[in-house]
C-alpha cells in the first residue's frame, strides 16, 4: 500500500481533482460537526415525551421494589413474589379440571352447531365432531382414576359424556343437525353442567387458600399487610371474577382497588407486574401531585372534558 502526502501523487490523479477532493472533504466533515452542534430544536417536544417515559419507567421499577409481597393469579393457578424469590403454587386437584373438561365437551358441541345455523354441515365441522367424539371417549374412559374418591360424581360425568356422544353421531350420520336436538341435548345434561360449575368454584376457592395458608406463615405481619394481588384474565369474565372475590374476602376490601388489580386480557406476568407498578405510582401521584389518590385512575380529561360537553351543542349535518 502507498502513502501519498500533498504534493506527492500519482501521475493518473490530477492535481486539480485531489484539491477539490481535499475541499470537498473539509466542507463535508465540517458541516456534519456543525450539525451535530446544533440543537435539534424541532424533535425537542418529542425528546421530551419521551425522556418522561423513561422517567416515569424507572420510578415505577423502583415503586414495584418497594411494593411488598406480591401474589399473581392466572387461573387456578398462584404465584408469590417475596423478597426477591418466585414461588408457584402447588397442583390443583384433578377434581376441578375433570369437571370443567367434561363442560368443554358439552360447550364445544354447542359452538359447532348454534353459531352456523341448523341444516347440512360442512365436512369440516364433521371432521371436528370426529375429532370432539375421539377425545370424548378418551376423557370418559379416565373418569373413574380421576374421580376415585366420588364414584357417584365420576358417574354422573360419565352420563353428560354419553349424552354427548349420543348426539355426535347422530349429527355425523345425518350430517345435518335440528335445533330442537340441541335444545333437548342441553335440557338434559345443563342441571349436572350447572352442578359441576358450583363443585368447580368450591375446588378452586378451597385450592386458593390451602396455599394461602402455607404462605401466611412465612410472611411476617407487617409484610402482610403490604400484600398485592395481581388477577390476569379475560375482559369478560372480570365481573364477579373468582379470584377477585376470594382475595376481597380474604384482605377485607371492595373488589379491585388499592390491594388487587385486575390485569385485564394480560396474561404475561411481566406486564401483569408493570401494571400493578403503574397503579400503585399513578396513586403516588394522585395524592401528591393532585391531593386525590385515585386522580390518576380516572381519564385526568375526564373531568374537563364533562364540563365541556355539558355545554356543548352537538350536531351534524343532515
């Protein structure tokens, strides 16, 4: 490799083109650094929202820290977060899956006929009865391991999954089904449907606090009373949702509120925790920047935009 200083060059690279290369080049780089200098004034309100972003991030990691324990509940299924460990809680009973099983299957015939209308049905929905009558038969040939300790429970599901295979192949042989087959199928088995939803909600609230207890007492008074609840579910089922109600029993609280959030169609227990860190620091705000706790919970618009729309006349053109 050659090194050329100024005057020495190549024969094939004209003077007059290494000067406009070497001007070129000093212009190039020196108009760079004075951009650089500059501030970029208009991306300023941008900087800004989002340097507060950031901000209010790392006060909520930090609100999070000093949050106390912390139970996240997803399902039948619990987990505490305590003094920098992670514990899961233990199995429920097979008694409780059995029963909300046997409910799917009767729940799945229903949505493969009632949403498409009575009359022929696609060899698809046959496939998927087909595939509904294998697992069925599955299902029924394990009740009795699974509910060895109630036979008479374990026969009463064995008659709801007969039911229902009864009009699986019905259906699958005529390859159309009647409104009133359905009608009478859920006349008869809806009374034991309706009987495994309450003995479900008694296994899954009586599965809560066996575990609760275990972890009472490792949790110290005064850390107890810190307590949060986390509840991950769907949008629908939040009213009256189980877990809601055993904890509100349980701290002695309204429902959802300063001690259980409910992280709704959240499902991912990082963010389910991001959401309680943003509850309880929109709180901190609340009381100290607006003297109301709860400010923050609600639209801070909200009430502006009232008054505003009291009156306001609004219409549109025809």
């Amino acid at each position: 490799m050659r090194l050329f200083v100024l005057g020495q060059f190549p024969n094939k690279m004209p003077y007059q083109l290494l000067r406009y290369l070497l001007v070129g080049g000093l212009i190039f780089f020196g108009w760079h650094a004075n951009l650089a200098a500059q501030p970029a004034a208009k991306n300023a309100f941008k900087q800004m929202d989002q340097f507060f972003r950031s901000t209010y991030s790392l006060a909520r990691e930090q609100t999070l820290k000093n949050a106390g324990p912390i139970i996240h509940v997803q399902s039948e299924d619990l987990t505490l977060l305590y003094k920098g460990e992670m514990v899961a809680s233990a199995t429920p009973t097979q008694g409780y899956r059995t029963l909300t099983t046997v409910s799917h299957i009767t729940l799945s015939i229903f949505l493969l006929l009632e949403p498409y209308g009575e009359g022929a049905i696609s060899e698809d929905r046959l496939n998927r009865l087909q595939q509904l009558r294998n697992l069925a038969e599955t299902v029924q040939s394990k009740l009795t391991s699974r509910l060895s300790e109630n036979l008479e429970l374990a026969g009463a599901q064995h008659q709801v999954i007969g039911e229902s295979l009864s009009l699986i192949k019905k259906i699958v042989a005529e390859k159309k089904w009647a409104e009133r087959d359905l009608d009478a199928f859920l006349d008869t088995v809806k009374p034991q449907i309706l009987q495994n939803v309450k003995l479900a909600a008694k296994f899954r609230i009586d599965h809560f606090h066996h575990q609760i207890e275990i972890w009472k007492q490792k949790i110290s008074t005064e850390d107890w009373s810190r307590l949060h609840v986390v509840v991950s579910g769907a949008a629908m089922p939040r009213k009256n949702n189980i877990a809601v109600q055993y904890f509100s029993k349980l701290l002695g609280v309204r429902g959802e509120g300063a001690k259980i959030i409910y992280a709704e169609s959240v499902f991912q227990q990082k963010r389910a925790m991001e959401i309680l860190g943003t509850s309880l620091l929109d709180a901190q705000i609340g009381k100290g920047y607006f003297s109301d706790p709860w400010r923050m919970h609600r639209d801070l618009l909200g009430n502006a935009a009232a008054v505003y729309l009291d009156g306001l006349s609004l219409s549109l053109p025809e």
